[in-house]
C-alpha cells in the first residue's frame, strides 16, 4: 500500500478544517436566526431542543445539524421527524446527490444550450473575451446593443455566479454605454420580463420570483418539493436577499400561505409597500410552472434537486429567470412546508 504522502496529509486536513469552519457558520446563521424567531415566538422550550438534540446525533450522525432544527422546530411550532437542516443539505446531500455537477448553474452561458429551451429569456452571453447569441454562434462587440435592445428598452445582465441579488443590473437602451461592456465580466443579458399583472398588484417595482424545488429520486422519478413566492421592496428595481419577503405557496393549490416572511424571520400577513395581503391569492398559471419544473428537472437528473427561479408573464407564459443546481438553499421551505424530503432518504446518506 502506497504511503501517505505529506501533501495527502495537508489536503485531508484543509478538508476537515473547512469542514468544521463551514459548520461553525451555518451554526451562528441558525442561532441568529432563532434569536430573531424568539423575539416574535418566545424561547425554544427545554423538551423540543434536546429532541432536536438527539435527532441530529442519533439520525443525522452529529449534533451539528441540531441548531437548524431548533430554527424549523419555533417555526413550525413542534419538532418534525424527516427535516434536513440546511448544513445537513449542503455538506452531505449535495456532495452526494450532485457534487460538481449542480456548479454548472453558475456558467450562465450554458443554459439555452443545455436545456434548448425558449422559456429563459436570454438574448447574448458574454464568455471570456467572446459574444455569443443563445445559438453559440460569435458575434461583434458593436452588435451586441442591436441584438439586446432589438424590441425591447430595458434588459438585465447577470454576471456568473451571480446570487441574492448580487451581480445583477438592469440597463435601460437610453442610457446604455457601449464602452462599459467589455468591464462587465462573464455572464448573460436576459429581457425584462413584463409580469403578469398578479404580482405586480402585490409589487410593482420589481419583477416577483416564484421559486420552485425539484428533486431526483433513486429511482429516477421527478417531483416539485416545494414552492414559495419572492417579493421585492418598493426601494429596490429588482429582488434583493437582504429586504425581499418570501410567501410559502401550497404546492397542491398554487395558493398563497397567509404568512409572509422578512430575512428577519418576522411574519407580516401583507406586503409593507402595498398592503396588498397575501391569504387565499392563487397563483395564475401555477400548473404551467409545475410542469416546467419538471420537465426542466428531467433535462438534469444529474443534478438531483434544483431551484427554478420562475413566473408568469404578461401573456400567461411561463418564463425560467434561472436554475439553482449549487447550494438552493432549503431552510425556509423545511421550516415553513416541511418535512419536503422525508421520503427520499436522505437522512442516510450520512452514512455512506
């Protein structure tokens, strides 16, 4: 047997390092998000925290997953067998459900070729040092304003890697500078999509998300997981992680929850700007959103669970803003829906 070698020996450490380092993370994410819930919800009671306690060691095979669970076990108000804390998901699901794969989602410049499909609204990418339409086909820099801008007045160019509103701009045709392309980065321009008028009575400034989960089970069936909508504030032209409002929506109805929830965790039953409220609004054209899911999921089944980033536009059409193949982060559908995932064995996978 080969020897270990010093470099093996480093490597292995860096790895338990960033290990401990990316638990001690998501434990201060989830206690300062308890500590927000208990302000509005009262303290945690003594008999749920150690049942939480003895899930994450005894299912999860570690106490570090157990703080998450005291986040979903305020919201939900009980402990539930078969939730996924969210550290849970990103250190051991998506290792072993869709390791490297899912980082695709990050290259924007593959994603019409990938899926051949028209529901995203890309028009040019930009892809180190080159122009390409959505058909891969070169293009010059002095014709990229003429294709974006053909019928339209405003786009949105997303840089790769792009997230939580981060890396996103919206350019209007009368202010557009072509000298200021090349500094973009690499990344894709993407219409502006008119919404349906249903999200813009809850909020007209920004163009509302419809964030969908899919998964791939063992044995290849694809399903909708969970569903919630994402609204901006009246302040921001487009949805930002650190003000946005997020609505769970019934997966079997397409109905809006009666709750609303703040990055906070604070609930509010209407939006702040318009107070529109949100209960017993149903989403137009839900079904249509469903069955793109996972038609689009069944173009991906290596990565194993994905968020779509929808909605409905003004023509009843569904549009796919973009795909989540990374880290879709999956602790406000758990708190707020779940369990989401408890029939696919997941708590297993630990053990591997």
């Amino acid at each position: 047997m080969a020897k270990t070698t010093l470099y093996q020996k480093f490597k292995a450490f860096e790895r338990r390092l960033n290990t401990v380092n990316y638990h001690k993370l998501a434990e201060q994410s989830a206690l300062q998000a308890l500590a927000k819930l208990e302000l509005e919800r009262g303290k945690l009671d003594v008999s749920t925290k150690r049942t939480c306690d003895e899930y994450a060691q005894d299912v999860l095979g570690s106490s570090v997953y157990a703080p998450w669970l005291y986040v979903y076990s305020l919201v939900a108000g009980e402990f539930k067998e078969g939730w996924i804390p969210n550290n849970y998901y990103g250190k051991v699901v998506i290792s072993a459900l869709k390791s490297s794969y899912g980082d695709i989602a990050s290259l924007k410049a593959f994603t019409r070729q990938l899926f051949k499909n028209s529901m995203f609204p890309d028009l040019v990418y930009r892809v180190n040092g080159l122009w390409l339409t959505t058909d891969n086909e070169s293009i010059r820099e002095d014709e990229v304003a003429d294709i974006i801008f053909n019928d339209v007045d405003k786009v949105v160019f997303k840089k790769d890697h792009s997230g939580r509103g981060k890396g996103v701009y919206i350019i209007e045709k009368n202010s557009f500078d072509k000298k200021c392309l090349s500094s973009l980065g690499n990344g894709v321009f993407q219409r502006f999509i008119d919404q349906h008028q249903f999200f813009s009575s809850l909020m007209p400034n920004s163009v509302a998300t419809l964030r969908l989960t899919t998964t791939v089970d063992d044995s290849g069936q694809v399903s909708v997981r969970t569903c919630n909508l994402r609204l901006g504030r009246s302040v921001d032209a487009h949805i930002k992680s650190e003000s946005q409002l997020k609505i769970p929506i019934g997966i079997d109805s397409g109905v809006l929850y009666p709750d609303g929830y703040f990055s906070s965790w604070q609930t509010v039953k209407k939006h702040p700007d318009t107070q529109v409220p949100f209960q017993g609004k149903a989403i137009p054209g839900f079904n249509k959103c469903i069955s793109a899911a996972l038609a689009l999921q069944m173009s991906v089944p290596q990565v194993r669970c994905v968020g779509w980033d929808m909605i409905i536009n003004s023509h009843d059409e569904v549009e796919v803003m973009e795909w989540n193949g990374a880290h879709n982060g999956i602790a406000f559908p758990e708190a707020t829906q779940g369990p989401c995932f408890a029939d696919l064995g997941w708590e297993n996978l630990w053990r591997r």
